[in-house]
C-alpha cells in the first residue's frame, strides 16, 4: 500500500537528479567552450530546472505542510536528496559535461518514456512535456560524444577519460530502492531495473560507434539515492542553498 | 578558440506560409552542428517552426563601394511601382 510519504520519495528519486544536474549546467553559464555550446547548455540547465519546479510544486501539494517548491529545494539537508551520484560529479572539463550528459540523458529519456504511462495523472504529464526537451538533450549529447570520440586525439583521450572515470556511477541509475519498488507496485512508479539491458546496449552501441572503449569494470558506486552522496555534493548543495541559508526566507 | 569553427547564415521561418528571413550569423564546425546550435541561439523564445542554414563563404554579396550604379538609378523612376492605377473598393490589402 503507497503511502503519500512513499509517493513524495519516489518523487525525490527522479526530480533531485534534474536539480543537481541542472545546478551543474548552471555553473557554466558564461564559460561554455563557445557562445553556442554555452547557450545549449544553459538551455538544458533551463529545461531540467522546469521540470525540476512542477516535480516540487506537486510534492509541496502532496506534503500539505504549506511547503512551497523552494523550501523543497533549497531547505533540505544533503542526506535528504534522492539524486543518482553521477549527476554530482564535477565539470571538470567539456568531455565530462558532455559524458555525463549523455550516459543521464539516455537513462533520462528511457524513464521519462515508461513514466508518460503511471496512473499518477501528474506524474504522466510532466512525464509526456519532458520526453520532448529529454529528446534533444540526447541528441546534442549523442552527437558530440561522437564529435569528441571521433575527432582529435585529444578529444578522444579526454572523452575516454571521462567514460572510464564516470562508468562506475551507471549501474546505479537501475537500483530499485523501497520507495520505488511501492511506487512501481501501485503502478505509478517506473521499473527502472526493466530496461537496463536495453540502456547498455543502446550506449555500448553509441561508445563503440563514437570509437571509444566500453569499460569493463565490475565494481560500481553507489549511494545516492539513499542519500549517500559522493564529496562534490556539499559544496554543489552550498553554492546552491547560499542564499536561503544566509537571508531565510528572502525574496527577489 | 585559437581556430575559429567557420561561419554558417542562419534563417528562421517564424511560422507556416511566412518566408524564411535572416536572423543572423554563428560559428559551427558542420552543417549539422550549425543546425542544433541556430536552434539553441535563436528559436529559443518560439521564434520559428523551420531553420535553413548556409555556410556564410557561399553567399556573394554585392559591394557597398557600388551601390551608386546598382541602386542609385532606380529612385527617380517612380513609374515602376504600380502606384498610378485607381484600385477598386473591394481589392484590400494592396
């Protein structure tokens, strides 16, 4: 039996991971490679803090504690974020902004497909709007993994980098943890688990095209959606929680 | 960037039976990237339903240092314009 506090958990699970990666694009509004590229991405920051805002605007609704979206995300503690930990990580430089992207945006779009049909008619809705922004963020990261992959031995090398150092944050983005598995059994939530084969091979695909190596590893991280978070969350929840903590309550 | 991508022309159709009209100029390293990056710089406030781009080298451009003898003989001759005909009530918009 779902509960309204499993329902706002699960929520969690999926919102906070386009939170925390919408902060991260955020931090490079004005330091994009190109005017181009940095208004894309700045797009994107825009496209996932949307939906990020009708995600808390229905858990404000649900906890009835006269919450507002804001509280939701600027006022809770680090172990309170559901976020996955590859959406943390560092932009350390434009191979990693772009593979974290795509190795998100291929899960993203896969969650968001299967969401459009919850019997949670906001879920659904919110689902169906983002399955069209998803699309693009995909397609501008599927199209420079192979740019990158496929130029220059350097970008080669950099974006190698970045897949071998990320690939230990994937296998996550398929826990079920107790709040999805209550929400997938009162058919609003996500199996996420069912279609984990089809994201490895869609993205070894892509790997293999873009003439990058597919990690074989068989230790991966975890934690995030208990709330365990990896060092870099602190200081991301820091720069973005700065104003509410330092002047509560104030307004634009 | 010490190597500049090269510089592409975009137009936008900003809605079905309407032309396509030059919005601007930018930089990307193929016709499929200036494609992505005109849809991010200029249709992101709903401004088009349809984006052409051309790579700015092909465009030939008239010279400004000639514009006497392409433009200049064509302003004292009003007789082209069909401005002398008396229009009938019913045709609007002429």
């Amino acid at each position: 039996m779902m509960k309204n506090e499993n329902l706002i958990q699960y929520i969690y699970g999926i919102a906070d991971n386009a939170l925390i990666l919408g902060q991260r694009l955020s931090e490079l509004c004005g330091h994009g490679p190109s005017l181009e590229t940095d208004i894309a991405i700045t797009n994107m920051a825009l496209d996932l803090l949307g939906q990020t805002r009708s995600y808390y605007q229905y858990v404000a609704q649900l906890s009835g504690e006269g919450k507002t979206e804001d509280d939701i995300a600027f006022l809770r503690t680090e172990r309170q974020y559901k976020n996955v930990l590859l959406v943390e990580q560092p932009n350390r430089h434009f191979g990693y902004v772009i593979t974290r992207q795509f190795l998100f945006d291929m899960f993203h779009l896969l969650l968001l497909q299967n969401l459009q049909n919850s019997k949670d008619e906001m879920l659904a809705a919110i689902a169906k709007k983002g399955i069209k922004e998803v699309s693009y963020h995909q397609r501008f990261s599927l199209d420079w993994m192979k740019r990158l992959g496929d130029g220059t031995p350097e970008s080669h090398n950099k974006v190698q980098e970045a897949v071998n150092d990320l690939w230990k944050f994937t296998d996550e983005l398929f826990h079920m943890t107790e709040d999805d598995r209550i929400a997938f059994e009162a058919g609003v939530g996500v199996d996420v688990a069912s279609f984990k084969t089809l994201y490895l091979q869609k993205v070894s695909d892509i790997l293999t095209e873009a003439t990058l190596t597919v990690p074989e590893i068989k230790w991966f991280q975890k934690g995030g959606k208990q709330g365990i978070h990896s060092e870099h969350m602190g200081y991301l929840l820091a720069d973005l929680q700065y104003m509410q903590r330092a002047y509560p309550d104030m307004k634009w | 960037m010490k190597k500049n991508w090269p510089l592409w022309e975009v137009f936008v159709r900003s809605k079905n039976g309407l032309e396509h009209r030059h919005f601007g100029s930018l930089h990307a390293a193929d016709a499929e990237m200036a494609l992505e990056n005109a849809r991010d710089v200029y249709t992101r406030r709903n401004e088009g339903v349809s984006i052409w781009v051309v790579e700015s080298k092909h465009i030939t451009a008239s010279n400004p240092e000639n514009n006497g003898e392409l433009f200049e003989p064509a302003q004292d001759k009003v007789y082209r314009h069909p401005t002398f005909y008396t229009l009938p009530d019913e045709v609007k918009h002429m």
